[in-house]
C-alpha cells in the first residue's frame, strides 16, 4: 500500500511539472518563422531511424529561398554550417529563455551571409561552428535571418525549427508555442502487437508476437479479427499510429499515449520535451527489429530494464502485464495529438494459466549478458568489448564465422544480428589475414549489409584492426586503395553560370576532406554530401573578371587516398 501511495505521489509530482512547463510555454507568444501559411511535413517527437525528432518541419511549398525570420527578439548564439545534420543553421537566444533554431538554410540574409564567408576564408573551410560573443548579432522579432532551403542531411526544401530551454538546451515541443497550425485530425492507428516476454508467455497458445489489425468503428477502434484472444504469463502490447496535420499527407508522431487495464493505468507517455542524450534510447522504445526488417514504427507500451526515457511519465510493472486467471479484461488505449485530437482503442482478452516450456535446448549455443555490466567475448579472431548499459535488456548472444565470397582479409564475422539494438558503441577488435604490410595503413573494418558495405574504420594494433560500432551484423576487413573520384558537371569552355560544379565520390570509406584552390587562392567550396555535389560560386569580390583562371582541387578520402583536378578557364 505504501509503494502505491510512493507511486501515486511521483505520478503527481510529475503531472504537475509537465502542467507548469505547458502552462509556461503557453503565455509565450512567438511569431511564425515564415511568411507563408504553416504546414508541418514532420513533427516534434516523430520517430526517425535512431532518434526523436527535436523540432518540427515547416513545409516551404516545394521550393528553396523562401524567407525566414526571428520570431522574437534576442541575439544569434551560434552560427554552424556542417555537410550533413541541419546544413546551414542559425541559433537565437531570447529574453524569455529559450533559444529557437532554424536549420537546412541555403543561405542567410545579406550582412550575415558577408560575416560568416569572412569566417569561412579566415578558417579556410566550408564547415564551421561559430559562438558569437552576447549581443555581436542582435536580432528583432520579424527581422530576416535567412532563406529556406535543402542543406545538411535534408531530404527536401523545408525549414526545420525547433524550440530549445536556453540553460540546458533540452528541446521543448514547438507546438505547445501558440504558432497558428490547423490540425483537427486524429491519430490513427493501424495495428495492435502483442508480444510474449518470458519463455512461459504465450498468445493464443503459440510463443510468438501477433500483430492484429485495427479498424475504425463509430469514432473508435477495434481489432478487426473478432476471434478471442487468449494470453497467459508475462506479456507487454505495441501499437502502430500516426498523426496527420491539415494540409499534409505526411506520417507525424502522437503526442500522448496511454494504456489501461480494467481501471488500473498501465503505462503513459507524453513527449513535451526530452534531452538530446537520450536520443539513441529511442531504439529501445520502438520495436526495433520490425523497424529494421520492414519500416514499421511500432512503438512499445512496455519498457526494457535500459530504457530511462524521460517521456515516461506512468507505469505499472514497467508496463508489463501478468495473465495467470481465468478471467476477462479490458483494455484500452488512448492516443492524443497536441491539439487534443483523441483515438481510443478498446480491447478484451482472457488470461490463462502459463505453462513452462520445458524444451531450452535452442538456448545452450548463447552466451548470456547482462546489460548493467560489462561485457567481452573473445574467440580466436575477434574480441568484443561491450560497455555497461550499452545494452537495454539481458542478451542471449550468439556469434560464428565463415569465409568471405569475396576479396577479405579476415574471416567474417557474424555478430549476434542486426535487430538488437544498442544505445551505446562497443570495441570491435578483428584478427587480420594475409594482410601486406604496406596495406595495413588502407585496412579497415566493413559491416556488410546485403549489397551494402558500410564502413566503420579502424586502426591497426597488434595484428587486429579495431573500431567502435553501434550494431550487431557481419563484419570483415577490407583495404581502400582507391581514390575518390573527381567528375566535373560544369563546361569550362562556355561557363554560362556563375558556378563551378563537381560530383565527388568514394565508394568504401566516404569523402574526409576537400580543398579548392583559384590563383593559389583558397577557395570556398561547399560540399551537399548526400548528392555527392561541390560546387563553388563564383565570388566577384574575390575573382578578378575578363582574364584566365587556374583551378586546383584536392579531395581526400577517410583511407588517405587522395584525388586531384586541374584545370584553367576564363571568366
């Protein structure tokens, strides 16, 4: 009775916290970033592949250069353009205490676009990451910061935004910020899974998750296969939803989700806000495997021994539920957007007595972690070193090797298997094979992905090329002895745009660095990583018109191999 009135207590306290940072967050008035009406392709707390979405993603009609201003007053804070993450980004302090970012721009206003290329000449280097000193950039609410656009990992012109607490950058959901977007659609859901979590567990006799379909009746839903469903032992449920904006077909996330059994609360969660640490956790919310073999976001209304999510806000038994009566229960589960759209899912299934399997001869080829110590496995070739709480749940882990089909210098290892996931890197240290001295330099560690090969590096010590990882797979090492290759897209002879352009690319260890080169005069080449372009645009400030030019550049690859192109033209 105690622990209950303990847990009663914290779920209060809890509630109450959340209340106050809505409440806060409601009395702040901040204009829109655009001047076009706002439409969300992706949401705050949306599941991507590896992480929580931080902010939300304004949609620019399909277009790049639409205008982009501060909503609010302050002073910009930071200033960082990189090749992949948020491209061209600008962050801003405000009074009130949150910093607001706006990221993927293809370029910033005028005299701000003039201070970070000074930057850039002075470092010598497309990529930077400057602090500004308090109030060297003083903005007003209203005032144009930049032009929206497709830069970093981007997968198409639009503004990412997002609302930060300014004193420990923990991203706040932007739409609890009074911005004017209409959303009176629902969540909707898709499919219910159920997922046994113990040896004795079963559903419906077998001892293997089910998914059951959901429809729609009457403003509710229902699992579309009316056939009883029968559990017995320790047994956790998943569910399949997405959240729809007006004005967009894109896939959003949910903003609240609950589950109760009978009148007890099961399990809740509410995504206002979480830390950019916990980013990797969202691996062990999800339903990681099937996100791996088929796309789907299912996310789990159970929570692994690992899992310190800070959007958990409820639970009981970690969610998990012990059917050993013979008796009837209800559940039912409840999915809201921001804008308190609501979809309910209501449910009834039987508990049974669990009957222990008597059978553990497929365990006794595994070795068993625990994930809150850390842990090595060794064998002749290979050496794992898994750190403490790398892992989310206890892991009956399993290896073997075999003899690559192709070119290798090691044997290949494969590593327990891809649908396990990991919320921390671990040392992969692998035993090499005929290995020439003069390659060791070039040798590095490859995950092999169907046809994919995925580099993770590596450096040679004692005989073995060792690397970090953040998956389980196959692994094998391979030699980069190519060097990137340097294509040019632009006609020297007729140069009818003020731009120089080149397609760069390696196909093993990926492009490290590059550098260009007019007049003996370094240049400022920007680099779109994911289409493999650089491109230089022609600077009227810096070259002189009407003569002949020389150009020089030189691109690198992670294994040192280096590319070069010279060539001369007239502007």
């Amino acid at each position: 009775m105690q622990y209950k009135k303990f847990s009663l207590i914290i779920y209060l306290i809890s509630l109450s916290l959340t209340t106050i940072s809505q409440n806060k967050s409601e009395k702040i008035h901040f204009i829109s970033p655009v001047d076009i009406p706002m439409y969300l392709s992706g949401n705050f707390g949306e599941i991507r592949s590896t992480h929580f979405h931080a902010g939300i993603d304004i949609k620019t009609q399909g277009v790049i250069g639409k205008k982009i201003y501060a909503v609010a007053n302050g002073y910009i804070s930071r200033i960082k353009i990189s090749t992949n993450s948020y491209g061209k980004t600008i962050y801003i302090n405000h009074p009130n205490g949150y910093t607001t970012v706006y990221g993927h721009l293809s370029k910033f206003s005028p005299d701000l676009d003039r201070f970070v290329k000074e930057i850039q000449y002075k470092n010598e280097a497309f990529e930077i990451n400057y602090f500004p000193k308090t109030n060297e950039l003083s903005v007003k609410k209203g005032d144009l910061i930049g032009y929206s656009g497709n830069s970093g990992s981007s997968l198409g012109p639009h503004l990412h935004f997002e609302v930060r607490e300014t004193n420990n950058h923990i991203p706040v959901n932007p739409l609890l910020f009074n911005f004017k977007i209409k959303d009176n659609i629902s969540p909707v859901l898709y499919n219910l899974t159920i997922y046994p979590l113990e040896k004795s567990s079963t559903i419906n006799g077998n001892h293997f998750k089910k998914t059951f379909p959901l429809e729609s009746k009457n403003g509710y839903y229902v699992v579309a296969d009316s056939s009883e469903i029968v559990l017995s032992g320790n047994i956790g449920f998943g569910i399949e939803m997405y959240d729809f904006l007006n004005g967009s077909r894109n896939k959003c996330g949910i903003y609240t989700l609950t589950l109760n059994m009978d009148s007890l609360l099961i399990y809740e969660h509410i995504i206002d806000k979480f830390s950019f640490y916990e980013g990797s956790l969202v691996k062990g919310h999800v339903d990681y495997a099937e996100k791996v073999k088929t796309k789907k976001t299912i996310q789990k209304m159970f929570i692994l021994p690992n899992n310190n999510l800070s959007i958990y806000k409820s639970d009981s038994n970690s969610g998990i539920i012990e059917f050993k009566e013979d008796s009837t229960y209800n559940l039912r589960l409840i999915a809201t957007d921001v804008y308190g759209n609501k979809s309910e899912l209501n449910f009834y299934v039987k508990g049974s007595e669990p009957k222990l399997v008597q059978n553990d001869s497929i365990f006794e080829n595994y070795i068993q972690m625990n994930w809150n110590e850390e842990n090595k496995f060794e064998d002749s070739e290979i050496v794992l070193q898994i750190p403490k709480n790398a892992l989310f749940d206890n892991l009956s882990f399993s290896y073997s090797k075999s003899e690559p089909d192709f070119k290798a210098y090691s044997a290949l290892h494969h590593v327990h298997n891809i649908y396990t996931p990991l919320q921390k890197s671990y040392s992969l240290a692998i035993q090499t094979k005929q290995l020439p001295n003069e390659l060791k330099e070039k040798a590095f560690i490859a995950e092999i992905l169907e046809e994919e090969i995925n580099s993770i590096g590596g450096t040679v010590l004692n005989g073995n090329i060792v690397a970090e990882s953040t998956t389980f797979g196959d692994f094998v090492v391979l030699v980069d002895t190519i060097s990137p290759e340097i294509v040019p897209l632009s006609d020297f002879n007729n140069l009818k745009k003020e731009q120089l352009s080149f397609k760069i690319y390696d196909e093993l260890t990926g492009i490290k660095s590059y550098n260009g080169y007019i007049d003996n005069l370094w240049a400022l080449f920007e680099y779109d990583e994911k289409n493999d372009l650089l491109f230089y645009k022609i600077d009227l400030e810096r070259i002189e018109k009407g003569i002949e030019h020389e150009l020089e550049l030189f691109v690198i690859d992670n294994m040192n191999n280096i590319s070069t192109f010279y060539k001369t033209f007239y502007w």
